[in-house]
C-alpha cells in the first residue's frame, strides 16, 4: 500500500505537470497563432497606408503622364496588398474592441479611396496646386484617422500579446507551486510510511527520505541507487523515475521558458524600433507636408507677379499709344508754323512789290514836280498813289503782326507737347523698369521652388528607406513567431512521453 501510495502521488505530479504544461501550450499557441499575426498584419497596413499616400503625392509631383502611369501601378499593387492583409486580420479578430474599431477603419479606407480617386484625377490635369490641397483637407485628415484606428486595433493586440504572457507565467508558477506541493505531500507520506516499516527498511527508506527532502528543496543533483528487488528497491527505483523525470520535466520546462521569454523580447524590441521608424516616417511626412505648403506659396507669388507684369505691360502700350498722339498732335503744330512761314514770305513779297512801285511813284513825282514847277497837278495823283501804297503797306505790316503772334502761340503750344511727350517717354522707361523687377522676383522664386522640390526628394527617400527598414522588422517578428511555435512543439513533445491512465486525458 505504501509503493502505491508514492506511486499514485507521482502520477499525480506527472498529471499536474502535464495539464499546465498544455496550458502554457495553448498560451503559447495563441500567442503565435493569434496575436502576433494579428499584430504584423496591423503593423504592415499601416505601413502600406503611409506608402500608398507617399505614392500619392509623387503622382501628383510627376511632371510627365508616363511617370504617373508608373505611380498608378505601383498604387495598385499597393492597394491590393492592403486589401490582402485587411482581409487577414479580419479572420484573427478576437476582442470585442478590435470588433468595434475595425468596421471603422474599413469606412475610413473606403472613404480615403473615394477622396484618393478624385485627387489623381485632378493630378491627371497636371494642376499640382489645387492636387495639393484636396490632398491636405479631407484624405489626410482620413489618413491620420486610420492611422490612429490602426495604432488603437495594434494596442489591443499587444496588450492581449503581453496579457497571453503573463498567463503563461502564472501558469508556470501556479505548476511549479503544485509540483512542489505534490512533492511536499509526497515526502509527508514517505515519512509516515518509514515511521511504519522502520524497522524493516529502514535504511532504504532513509536514503528515500533525504532524496525526497532534496527534491522538496528543488535539488535534482541526487544520484539514486538500489540493489534490491523488494518493494523497498521498487521505491528507490520509483523515486529514482519520478527525480528523473522531474529533471527532464523541469529542464525542458526552464528551456522553453526561456526561450519564449527571449522570442517575446525580441518581439517587443523589434515592436518598439518599429514604433521609432514609424513616427520618423511620419516626421518626414510632415516636412514633405510643409516644403508643399512653400512650394504652393511660391507658385501663387509667380502667379501674382506675372499678373503685374501683364497689367504694367498693357499701361506701357497705353502710354505709348498716347505718347504717338502727342507725338503726331506736334508733327501737326509744327505744320501749322510752316504755313504762317509761307504766308509770312509772301506777305513780305507784296511789301516788297509796294515799295518798289512807292519808289516809283515817287521817281515819278519827282520828275513831275520838276516839269511842272509850281503848277503840279500831276504832282497830287502821284501823292495819291502813295497814299493808298502807305495804307496797304500798314495793313500788311499789321497782318505780319498777327501771323507772327499766332507763330509763337504755337510753338509755345508745340513746346508744352513736346515736354509732355518727354514725361510721357519717362513714364514708359519707369514701367519697363518695374517689369524688369518683377522679372527678377519671379526668377527669384522659382530657384526657391527647384528648392523646394528638392527637399520634398530628400524626404521621399527618407520614407522610402524607412519602410524597408519596418519590413525587415517585421520578417524579424515573422522568424520571432517561428521559433515560438518550434519552442512550443518541443514543449508537446515532452508531455507526450508520460502516460496517462485516462485516454481522453492524454488525448487533451
């Protein structure tokens, strides 16, 4: 009765080692098979959200359709992608949290797809500046959104990844409690029992009693002997089994622990530099973000500066225009001198024809007056003649006056044309200096823009290495999760060698 009193509380210890050791298979099990699935295809759609939105804004960049045509491809397989992992994680939800925030995140992906199709197709019209700003209004507001959902469904499953460890710790503690309890009881009995048959074997039952007391201990080092057959040697040799296999037991036990604790740490480092290139990546998100808003800015001074141009170009051809009419009005004033000039010579021709015949006349009178001595009648129409010679001359000389005023009113009048004419041309020399200006300032901004561009390339390929990065990550978390399954097999391997007396039990 004593043998089998040891032996049933040995069977007691392999079935208590062999319940929670499957426990901690399912903890395991679950951890792989659930959890970090669920979390790698979290962390891969959003890092297919930020390329897809990369992509994005380099279509809208493109400066030729074929470069388009290859950005609208490479959205394609990246969409599908995303569909493909959305569809995953879909069969491993298991929270009820995850159940409430998924279906939202679905109707953000919908609703950012509708917003993406609008935005390429203002992209195909090359008009990068209104592209621009659908871009920074509604779909990155629902880009942020799924990032946020996406961030809210991976914490879920961390927490449950870090939860399902847990449990597989107190599971372990709870065996290794009922383990050492079990062997307490069992070195209990094995005192009582030796207090009973002392007498007969009382030396194996010593040696029993301290290979029980340092198996109690935790001390698994004692070598066990016996060189009998009677039940006091079937004792030793069932102790002798049950130290071994609670060396081999605990050994795997430990082994495996340690490894799922390595595997899981690895996991959550990977996770966390994860985490870090993430929010770079965002970072680069936002330079990329803020180098469009200046480039944008710079676009639209262009804009206004050639407006100015044009408007100051239009006043320079109105001045011009007036310019030739003062020009053409002086052409007409100094016409009008040249005709006063001829009158002028003519009029002076008549005065000279009338002081000719006044010279004759008085040649005349004069000899007259000579014949006729003091009768001189001929003398007196001479006189006559002269007179009336003397008035015309007078109202010549009075019309030469006139002509005269009227000349110089006139080339004063021409003066002041000509002088406005001058202030005319001076204004169109200040126009065309101001478009030179404005010239320079456009120039100006568009070496800033060839800066701008610049930059928004730098940071593209920032992102662009960054996520490569995450991928290697994740295949990290991939071979992570790999060898806890192994770890895990090995664990089953090794409660499969006890034999349980119930065959539903065993099968379990």
């Amino acid at each position: 009765m004593s043998f089998i009193a040891v032996l049933v509380l040995t069977v007691c210890v392999g079935a208590v080692s062999v319940l929670q050791l499957g426990k901690v298979h399912d903890m395991s099990s679950d951890l792989a098979t659930n959890w970090m699935p669920a979390t790698r295809s979290l962390l891969e759609m959003k890092n297919l959200v930020a390329r897809y939105r990369s992509q994005e804004l380099q279509h809208i960049l493109s400066a030729s359709y074929e470069e388009m045509g290859t950005y609208e491809k490479s959205m394609e397989q990246t969409w599908a992608q995303l569909q493909k992992n959305k569809a995953e994680y879909a069969t491993l939800i298991s929270e009820p949290q995850e159940r409430e925030i998924f279906p939202e995140f679905e109707k953000l992906l919908t609703q950012y797809g509708v917003e993406h199709n609008k935005i390429i197709a203002i992209s195909h019209t090359q008009d990068a500046e209104q592209a621009t700003t659908l871009s920074r209004g509604k779909s990155l507001q629902l880009s942020r959104d799924m990032n946020t959902a996406l961030d809210k469904l991976t914490e879920v499953n961390v927490t449950g990844a870090v939860r399902a460890g847990a449990t597989a710790d107190a599971v372990y503690s709870q065996a290794r409690l009922w383990v050492v309890g079990l062997l307490v009881g069992a070195v209990a009995l094995g005192l009582v029992l030796a207090l009973w048959i002392a007498r007969l074997v009382a030396r194996p039952l010593e040696e029993a009693v301290k290979v029980a007391q340092s198996v109690a201990a935790g001390d698994l080092t004692s070598r066990i002997e016996s060189d009998t057959t009677d039940e006091t040697g079937l004792l030793l040799e069932a102790l002798k089994g049950m130290n071994d296999s609670l060396v081999k037991i605990v050994g795997e036990v430990r082994t495996g622990t340690d490894t799922i604790a390595t595997a899981s740490s690895q996991i959550a480092s990977g996770n966390q530099d994860l985490s870090s290139r993430t929010e770079e990546q965002a970072s680069s998100l936002e330079e990329t973000a803020a180098s469009m808003e200046e480039l944008t800015s710079t676009v639209k001074q262009n804009a206004d500066n050639a407006r100015q141009a044009n408007q100051l170009a239009v006043s320079a051809s109105e001045v011009a225009v007036k310019g030739g009419t003062v020009v053409s009005q002086v052409v007409d004033t100094m016409g009008s001198i040249n005709a006063s000039s001829k009158k002028i010579v003519d009029i002076i021709g008549v005065i000279d024809g009338i002081a000719f015949q006044t010279n004759i006349l008085a040649l005349n009178a004069a000899v007259e007056a000579a014949r006729a001595g003091e009768q001189g009648r001929g003398f007196a129409v001479v006189a006559s003649e002269v007179r009336s010679l003397a008035q015309r001359s007078a109202a010549a000389a009075k019309e030469i006056k006139t002509l005269i005023g009227d000349s110089v009113e006139k080339v004063e009048e021409g003066s002041k044309q000509v002088e406005e004419a001058g202030r005319t041309m001076e204004e169109i020399v200040g126009s065309v200096k101001r478009v030179t200006d404005i010239m320079g300032e456009i120039t100006a901004a568009s070496q800033e823009q060839t800066s701008g561009i610049e930059q928004i390339n730098q940071a593209i390929t920032q992102m662009d290495q960054v996520t490569q990065q995450n991928a290697a990550l994740v295949e990290e978390a991939s071979a992570a999760a790999q060898s806890l399954q192994e770890q895990a097999g090995s664990l089953s391997e090794v409660v499969g060698v006890f034999r349980l007396g119930d065959p539903q039990l065993a099968l379990n």
